[in-house]
C-alpha cells in the first residue's frame, strides 16, 4: 500500500492520514481484522491480487490466507459461504467485484441474508457486510456498473449505506462490519482515488445519520455516493450567481435520515434529488416522499428529481450521457426556485 502521510491531530488526539476512498476502506478492513479475530475477508480475488481495484491489497500477506482468501467466481457460492460463516459465528466481509455482478447472488442476498435473523426470531443474526463496488462514472463495460440501492432498501432485513469520501468511507465501515444486522455497503468507484485528510477514529454519528456537506439557504441538493461531489460541484457553480445551494449527503440509504432531511428541507424551503439509477421507482421517490410528509407546509415548490434514464444502464461510451449532469441539475434548481 501506498507510503501514508500523518499527522497528530492537536483537537481530537488521533492521527489524521492522507487517503484515498481505496485506501480508506483498506485501512478500515485492516483495522477491523486486528481488533477481532471473527472478521474474515473474502471474495474473487481479493486475496492474492487484493483485488480488482486494489482495495484488499496486502491484507493477506498481514493476516494470513485464512482470515484473507479467495473464491471461485461464483456471486451466488460466495454469499451462501457467508451465510453458513456467519451462522458458525463469523463476521464475514464478501467483496463482489462490481454492482452487476450481483444479480447472480440476489436469492442469498434476499431470501437468506436478510431474512435469517427474523426467520429465527433473533437466535440467527447476520453480521454480514456486503462490499459492492457501484455507481459509474468509470466508463467500464456493460454489467460493470449499476445503481442498485432502491432493490436492496427495498429489502426488509437490509441496511444500506453509500459513502462519498475517504473519512465516511473509513467511519461507515467500521460500523457496518461491527452491526450485528446485515449491510449493503456500496463503494462509488469513481470516487475511489481521490485522496483527502482521514481522522482514525471511531464513528461519531449513530447508524442512519446523514450530513449536511455544504450549508446554504435557498435550496437542498440530495445526493448520496458519487453524485454528492456532483451536487458540491453544483453548489459551487450557483454561488457565482448568488444562488446558495445546501449539499445534504444522504449516507445511510437504510434506514433514511428522516429527520435531517426535514430539518434541512424545512430550513431551504426547496429541494432536489440527485442519482446515477432510473427515474421510475428509484430511492429519490422515496426521498422525495418523506420530504413532503415532514416538511409539507414548509416548502415553496415540488421535489424535483434528477436521475438516470429509464433504461438499461449503459456501457462505458454512453455513461456521459445517461448519468445526470451538472447542467441538468441547474436547470433542476432554476425550476425549483422558479416555481
């Protein structure tokens, strides 16, 4: 792994390192081996290789090819080891090497990770950690990249959660491993290399807790994974023309920050929802209904939304064009403060 920069950080007395998403999650991963020996890592190449981007590099040289291993590449084997793994009393963390490649392990995923500790009234837990590699923005082939959250939220017995940098891709997997529930948690690739000072610590916000990235007064942009350094960008641009845009990172897509929504939609008035899947039946419907619910009378102008096309998520040529633009999401805040 990559030489790490530190420092001591003088307000809270724990090291902040200079990280990538990648490096972040590796460091997480290997923090989490050390401090209990029930955590196992595994997946298609994650183990000699360390992966296909490298996330699980020398994880097995440290820890050896019983706690860091390999399989066949077989999506549906590797998430039935992990039900019969965490059944035995283990924490597994399976890596799937893309979102689209998941559909092949769907029935594990539905009808036995989520469902085994209800089915058992609790005498079964699920301490299993899902790393996916999601979202686009890589301009990868076909299957290569996929927006799936709305399919597992909707999945009862499912957490779901999408980090947007380095310091929550660290924090939010810490917790995820440590939840004795199972975790979706999917990595926005195209976020992976981009490095920003990391704070090791412990998690400080409860599991469910958005964070507002960029305060602002006139309207709230919604977004989560990638297409929250998108909304930033957007923010940005508006401020040039007076327009201050607040930047709410949804983080846990389940359970949703109820709560931080409205108080952020209640204080701007308006709000637009930012992601990478299909319009129809995407998690911004449901964004967008608890916004209404809560914050009905405070708001000036309907929930907009922008999105991905209903249509096949497209191969790498075609990503520009279908993933939502920093155009299309101005013109979705023109509408909104017009209305």
């Amino acid at each position: 792994m990559t030489e790490l920069i530190e420092r001591a950080d003088t307000a809270a007395d724990t090291p902040v390192v200079e990280l990538s998403m990648q490096q972040a999650i590796n460091r997480a991963l290997s923090d989490l081996l050390t401090e209990d020996p029930e955590v196992l890592v595994f997946g298609e190449d994650v183990g000699t290789l360390g992966g296909v981007f490298r996330v699980t590099e020398g994880l097995q040289k440290e820890f050896g090819d019983k706690r860091v291993f390999d399989t066949p590449l077989a999506e549906s084997a590797i998430m039935g080891m992990a039900v019969g793994l965490a059944m035995n009393g283990w924490r597994p963390v399976p890596e799937l090497q893309f979102d689209g490649f998941a559909y092949p392990a769907i029935d594990q995923i539905v009808n036995q990770v989520a469902r085994m500790n209800y089915r058992t009234r609790g005498a079964t837990p699920m301490p299993i950690t899902l790393r996916l590699p999601s979202f686009g923005g890589i301009q990868a082939p076909e299957h290569h990249g996929e927006s799936l959250e709305a399919l597992f939220a909707h999945t009862p017995g499912l957490k779901v959660v999408a980090p947007s940098d380095p310091a929550d891709a660290y924090s939010l997997l810490l917790q995820s491993v440590r939840s004795d529930d199972p975790v979706v948690y999917m990595e926005p690739k195209a976020r992976y290399w981009e490095r920003r000072p990391v704070q090791l610590r412990e998690p400080s916000d409860p599991i469910g807790t958005s964070r507002i990235v960029r305060p602002g007064r006139h309207a709230t942009l919604i977004a989560w994974g990638a297409m929250v350094h998108r909304c930033v960008q957007v923010a940005e641009l508006a401020a040039e023309d007076g327009v201050d845009l607040e930047v709410l990172d949804l983080r846990w897509l389940k359970p949703i920050d109820a709560a931080g929504l409205a108080a952020s939609v209640s204080r701007t008035r308006r709000a637009v929802v930012v992601h990478e899947a299909p319009l129809t039946a995407g998690l911004g419907a449901e964004v967008a209904t608890l916004v209404t619910e809560n914050c009905f009378r405070d708001l000036a102008a309907p929930v907009q939304r922008v999105t991905g096309f209903d249509v096949p998520y497209p191969a790498g040529p075609l990503e520009p064009q279908y993933l939502p633009t920093i155009d299309r999401v101005l013109l979705a805040v023109q509408r909104t403060l017009e209305y």
